[in-house]
C-alpha cells in the first residue's frame, strides 16, 4: 500500500510541476503596458465612480496602514506586476520596501517609473492614485508630489521572485534573517498556480519571507478563470470562491484577521477577464 501511496504522489507531483511550467510559458507573451490599459484606467480606475474598483482596493489598503497594528521595518510586495498602487499608503509607513516580479518587463517597468521624474518614464500616469491616496490620508492632493518622492525613497530593490519556490527570493536578497514585517500581494497568488493546491503551496512560500507577528495583505480574483495579459495573451488563473480564499490562508499557517469582498458590477465587466469579485484578506504569521 505505502509503495501504491508513494507513487501516486509522485504522479501528481509530476503534474503539479507540468502545470507550473505550462503557466511559465503563458508568461511570455505578457505586455505590461497593455494590462495596465485594461486593468488600470477607467472604468476599473475611475476615482469619481463609487462603484470603481481601484478606489475600493486603495480603500482597503489604506484601512490596514493606518489602523494601527501592521507597522515596521521592511515590506515585500509579491509579485508586484507592472503597477505601484499596491504600496502607496505602504510607503508612509515602512521605510524599505522591496518591490518584485517574476518577468524582467515588469520589473524594468517599475524601475522606469522609479528612476524617471515626471511623465513619459512608464506606461500608465499614477498621479492620479497618488492624489487619490493622499486625500485618503487626509492631505491635499497637491501632496502627490511629496509621496511620489516618498515612494522613490523607500524602494530598496526591485527582485526576481517564483512563489512556486520554498524559498520565493534570491539568496542575497538582503531581507532580514528574521524576514520581513509585511507582505503584499495583488492579484498574484491565483493567477500563476494551475490549481487550488498550488496557490495555498505558494501562501506557505510566501509565509517563509514573513516573520513571525507580521502580517500579509491579500488582494485577488474571486470566479476567475482566465485573463487577458495582452493581445491574444490569454492566461489561465483558478477560480477562487470566498470559501476557499480563507480555508487556504488558514491551511498554510496564517491567523484570518478579516476578508472584504467587492462584487464586480456589470459597468466593472470589460471582456478582460471572467472575474466576478474581488477579495482583501488581512491576516497574521502567529
Ligand atoms: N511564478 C511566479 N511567481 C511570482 N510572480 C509570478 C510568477 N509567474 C508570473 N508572475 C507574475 O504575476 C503576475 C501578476 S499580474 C496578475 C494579473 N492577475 C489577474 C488580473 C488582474 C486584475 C486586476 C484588476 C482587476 N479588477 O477587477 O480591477 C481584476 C483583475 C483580474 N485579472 C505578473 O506580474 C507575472 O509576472
């Protein structure tokens, strides 16, 4: 019987490897510029619609920043993509942020927004979402600028990451030995695994770059199975439902602080993708 068991793992590892590696080449065709037209403008990126999504993500993040536990030294954000949105309110309060990605286009992205000043240095104007986040804050919109340069001034490193790795980070990464005080990540986790085991394996990666008492920031794609990463770029992503969003946060060591849930409304829908919802997951590394 043990030999049957063996075996039979070592298949669906087998399997479990081939749908990783069939996600690496979905990859491939992945254009930055292109996502972040679909994803990032309006209507999903519309900051004078109640219903839009960007503002409620923003509105999500800036809760967790400001309510008082999540606080430190080093932040990493997961699988950053080609967008910044994701560390705005970060940035106000950890002075080391490290951004990553697992595709050199999306890396050189950020490192062009970071090493321009002023427009024309990256695809998409995030002036817009800062201003957002700064009235968020309580500041003047004006103040864009000063968090613009904030930003600039926190990021430490932009790094290659594979959350299907036990160990996600470069060996010289320069995180603490006793890992980082917070984790983002947006829209990562589901959209690289091939299935449900695969995305609660790499939360347990992901776990490994966190220190103990810190906590991870979770923002994805509920109903999702597919999403256009550019022209004729379709990548599939597994369709994750509220229920098993928290059954794997728990499954792979974290405490559930809190899960938010936004519906897509039909104005939200724009043949980009199949998702129906998203989720924001707060929880904690006992
Ligand atoms: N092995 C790996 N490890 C880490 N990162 C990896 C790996 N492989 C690829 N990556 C990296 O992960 C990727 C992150 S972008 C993933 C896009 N997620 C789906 C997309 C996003 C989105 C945005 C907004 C809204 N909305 O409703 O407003 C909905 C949706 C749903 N569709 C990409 O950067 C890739 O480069």
């Amino acid at each position: 019987m043990d030999r049957e068991v063996k075996k039979l793992k070592e298949e669906i590892e087998r399997e479990r490897e081939k749908g990783v590696a069939a996600m690496v080449a979905c990859y491939q065709g992945f254009d930055p510029a292109a996502y972040l037209q679909y994803n990032y403008m309006p209507p999903r990126a519309d900051f004078d619609r109640q219903d839009s999504i960007v503002p409620w993500k923003l509105g999500c993040l800036h809760r967790a920043f400001t309510e008082g536990d999540v606080g430190g030294e080093v932040l990493v954000d997961v699988g950053s993509g080609p967008t910044l949105y994701q560390v705005l309110s970060a940035c106000e309060v950890f002075d080391t942020v490290f951004l990553t990605d697992f595709l050199e286009v999306n890396r050189q992205e950020l490192r062009r927004w970071l090493q321009g000043e002023g427009k024309g240095y990256s695809s998409l104007d995030w002036t817009p979402y800062l201003q957002h986040v700064c009235k968020l804050e309580g500041r003047s919109p004006s103040a864009w600028t000063e968090k613009a340069a904030r930003l600039r001034s926190v990021v430490s490193d932009i790094l290659p990451i594979d959350v299907h790795l036990p160990r996600p980070l470069p060996l010289d990464s320069q995180l603490p030995t006793a890992g980082a005080d917070c984790l983002v990540s947006c829209f990562c986790l589901e959209s690289v695994s091939p299935d449900l085991a695969s995305f609660t394996r790499a939360l347990g990666h992901i776990r490994g770059l966190l220190r103990p008492g810190g906590h991870l920031l979770l923002i994805g794609a509920l109903g999702e199975s597919y999403y256009m990463g550019g022209p004729g770029v379709r990548i599939p992503v597994v369709p994750l439902d509220e229920a098993q969003v928290c059954a794997s946060v728990r499954a792979s060591g974290y405490t559930l602080v809190r899960l938010e849930v936004y519906t897509l409304p039909q104005g939200m829908k724009v043949g980009v993708d199949d998702v129906t919802g998203v989720f924001f997951v707060k929880a904690r590394k006992p």
